[in-house]
C-alpha cells in the first residue's frame, strides 16, 4: 500500500537519499491509485468536483505564470514541491476516494508509523543521529507523522484494546524527536477526537478544555527555554513570515510558482534571522501556498478541505480520521507541504471522506480506460528518470543524471566547467554558493558583466553573504 510505504522507503545508494525516494513513489503511486480508482472503484466525486477542478486550474496557472518554470516543474532539489506534486496529491486524494479502502488506508499508515517509530527509539538509544529522525530525513516530518498516528489510534483503542500497545511507541518516538510543532499537532489531535466523540453539552464542555490545552501547550513551547530547542527556525519565525507577505503582497492572485520561495523570499528578506542560512520556505502552510500559488491556490485549497471537513463533521466513527487531519493541519501552520507528510494526509483523506456511490454500471467506459492509463504512465515518467538521474549522481555520473533530469539544476550545478554552471542558473538553481561559483569564474574569463550579475543573484537569494559582497567589491576595485 503507498501510504504505508510513504514513511518507510529510502534508497541509501543516491545523494537525495529521504525525500526524493518518497516523491518519486507519491508520484507513481497517485498514477496507480487513479488507475485503479477509475477502473475499479465504487465511489464517486460527486460534489467535490468543482474544488477538486479549482486546485488543479489553480496548480496550472501557477506554473504558466512562474518567474522559474523550469523550477516549478521538476520541483527545488530535496523539496520538489513541483506542479507534478501538487497534482500528485490531488491524484492521490480521488484515487483513494473512488477506492474507498478506509479500514486498510488507516491501518497501513499505523503500520508505517509504528516501523519509523522503532527505528527513531533505535536512533535515541545509540546516538545517531543526534536528533532521530525515524529515516525520514527530518525529525519534523517523523513528529508530524506521529502527531497523525496518535489521535487515529487514540480513537480504535476504543473498539479494540488491542491497538493500546502502539500509543506508548508513538507517545516514546514522538518525544525523542523534539518535534515542538509534532507536539502541538498531537494535542490538536487528541483534543479533535474528544470533540468528536462528545455528545450534546458535553461536547462545548471537551472544546472549552481543548482550547485550555492547545492555548497552554502553545504558551508553553512559545515562553519557556523550549522555543529555542534544536537551535533551528522556530525563533526565526515571526520575521520568516513578515517577509513572506511582503513577498505575497508582491504577486497576490497566482503567486510566484510552484517551489520558487527559495529564489525570491531574499529579496524581501529584512533581517539576518539565521545567520549563514537562507530560507526557502515561508515556514507556515497558508504562507506557503499564498507565495508560491497567489490567493487562487489557497483558496482553491480552503475549498476542497472545507468540504471533506463538512463531509466529516456529526460523524463519530471518524473521529480518528478528523484528528489525524486536524494534528496535521496543527503542524501544517508552524510549517510547510511536504511530501513524507503531505502525501499520506490527502490519501487519508480521501479514503475516509464519506462519498456516495457510483451509479452500478455494465461495461466500463473507452475514456476511463484512456484517462486510467494515462494516469499510470505520467506518474512513471514522472517518477522513474529523477531516481535514477540521483543515483547517477551519486556514482558520479554526472553526464547521465543530466541527460535523465534534464531541468534539475543540482545536476548541472555538479558538472564541471563554465557552461553547466550557466545552465544551472538559467534553470532558477537556488543555491547562492552556485552564483558564487559562476561569478568567480566569468571574472576569470573577464566578463565583468556576467559575473557582478551572478554575485548580485547570489545576494538576491540570501542577502547575508559576506562572500558575494566581498567578490562585488573586487570588481568595484575597492
């Protein structure tokens, strides 16, 4: 099953050796869950249509109107948070719908979580990493997978005891991966299901102490030495998004492009919040679609979601499904899409929504075959060629990896000479220490234009670089 999968895959001989694998198989798999759903299944999209329609027109207006679109669509190196991904994603949420699996959809990621966990208690009893990850790549990514797991499992321990013995295990790794924001998800979550599962009056009752909860678990990790735990961008991120807006306001309807924020958010970036490290993302989910899909695509997103959630509400036997979504959601807003994470939540959810039946049928149409197949074959030659391109690359193959993934900056950017390194930049590489390379060497070959145009591309992405400052004053003779 892909969702349980998602968490588990990794391929150790390549350079991307977490996050690519698992967009690779999101990919393929949303080609396999749209075949099989056209085919086989016996739900329908009726009334979702028309959002699912608007995220994906929504998706497509944001690549056509991208200031990189080689970027938006192969996706930034280690993010891939491409046009084919947010497709992928929708893909995967109505092949799972028309299937319908709910029970085996659950299960498969408890199962998938209870692997990573075992795997991230292992990497907190020897040390390595420092901060277990669960072979996810991100300790994030594993805490906001927990985060899902623990209401989900939470709500069968109700009809069957017998699924207790995973919440110590996931109550265990979720702690050892010191995921501020996986805690703050998990909460949520357990908090959502409790509101699910009340009746009449008791039910205000359960969202009055939840909101207690959550207000005071959040005071908690915002006031207390725990805001700078991991040394990483929590500190940073009320200016993180202070100069997202203004990156917004910049292009509000369709954004800048699907996985450009790494190539513009220095541009609005006012202060030095990390030093030596630039910011790719806008570091909250909302944030992120604004930038890089406008308004059009958050609220294109808002309206898919808000009838799934419509659809879940008054249901009690989803309670778990709801509180997996909402501790996702939780995380979502300190965070960002992204794929470990994000292909399991729109499969989840569209295994669980509640839909009707497809009208019973004698034959299965010409156009669902064609649109089945053609599904299955764009999520393979989406996904195959940047795999292999990666382990190229990782033989040092350079030659090959570029030849298979052609518009990956990453590629060329590891080739030698003058020329690959142009092409990298022409393909919108996000990397500033790239610029600084191509600057260095159109200096040695004395086109002072070429190269104050790469050290100035380089100060645009991250405007902190003493390097790139120093190599513009050189040329300035001063």
């Amino acid at each position: 099953m892909v969702i349980a999968a998602l968490p588990l895959l990794w391929v150790p001989d390549s350079i991307d050796v977490f996050i690519l694998p698992r967009a690779c198989l999101a990919l393929t798999g949303a080609g396999v869950l749209v075949f099989a759903g056209l085919l086989f299944g016996r739900r329908s999209l009726a009334g979702l249509r028309p959002a699912v329609a608007a995220v994906a027109v929504a998706a497509l207006l944001a690549a056509l109107t991208s200031i990189a679109p080689s970027l938006s669509l192969v996706g930034d190196y280690g993010r891939y948070e491409s046009l084919p991904m947010r497709l992928a994603y929708l893909g995967l949420f109505c092949g799972a719908l028309w299937l319908g699996d709910r029970e085996n959809t659950s299960r498969g990621l408890l199962l998938g979580c209870a692997i990573v966990s075992m795997e991230a208690i292992w990497q907190a009893l020897i040390h390595s990493p420092p901060r277990p990850d669960g072979n996810l790549g991100q300790p994030d990514l594993l805490g906001a997978l927990l985060a899902m797991a623990i209401p989900l499992t939470a709500d069968r321990v109700r009809r069957d005891l017998r699924w207790l013995a995973l919440l110590p295990l996931f109550a265990a790794a979720i702690a050892v991966s010191s995921s501020r924001s996986g805690w703050l998800g998990a909460a949520v979550g357990l908090a959502v299901v409790a509101l699910w599962r009340g009746r009449g009056r008791l039910r205000f009752a359960i969202a009055g102490g939840g909101v207690i909860l959550v207000v005071a678990l959040a005071a908690l990790l915002l006031l207390t030495p725990l805001r700078d735990l991991n040394q990483d961008t929590g500190s940073a991120r009320l200016g993180i998004w202070g100069d997202a807006v203004h990156m917004i306001a910049a292009r509000p309807l369709t954004g800048w492009g699907e996985d450009t924020t790494g190539l513009v958010l220095g541009r609005f970036q006012t202060a030095n919040l990390q030093p030596g490290a630039r910011f790719d993302r806008a570091h909250s989910l909302p944030l992120d679609l604004l930038a890089t899909q406008g308004i059009l695509g958050l609220a294109a997103c808002t309206w898919l979601f808000a009838l799934v959630w419509r659809r879940l509400w008054g249901r009690r036997a989803l309670a778990g499904v709801a509180g997996a979504m909402a501790a996702y959601l939780a995380w979502a807003l300190l965070n960002f899409d992204w794929v470990p994470v994000t292909a399991p939540l729109w499969i989840l959810a569209g295994a669980c929504v509640p839909a009707p039946e497809r009208r019973p049928r004698q034959a299965i149409r010409t156009w669902r075959w064609v649109a089945a197949g053609a599904a299955l074959l764009a999520g393979l030659a989406l996904a195959v060629p940047p795999q292999i391109a990666d382990i190229a690359a990782w033989q040092s193959d350079d030659a090959l990896a570029t030849r298979l993934d052609p518009l990956q900056p990453a590629y060329w950017a590891d080739e030698s000479g003058l020329a690959a390194l142009r092409r990298a930049a022409s393909l919108g590489s996000t990397d500033p220490t790239l610029y600084l390379r191509l600057g260095n060497l159109e200096a040695g070959g004395d086109d002072v234009a070429a190269a104050r145009s790469a050290y100035e591309e380089a100060l645009a992405i991250y405007p902190y670089d003493g390097q790139a400052r120093a190599a513009l004053r050189r040329l300035d003779g001063t």
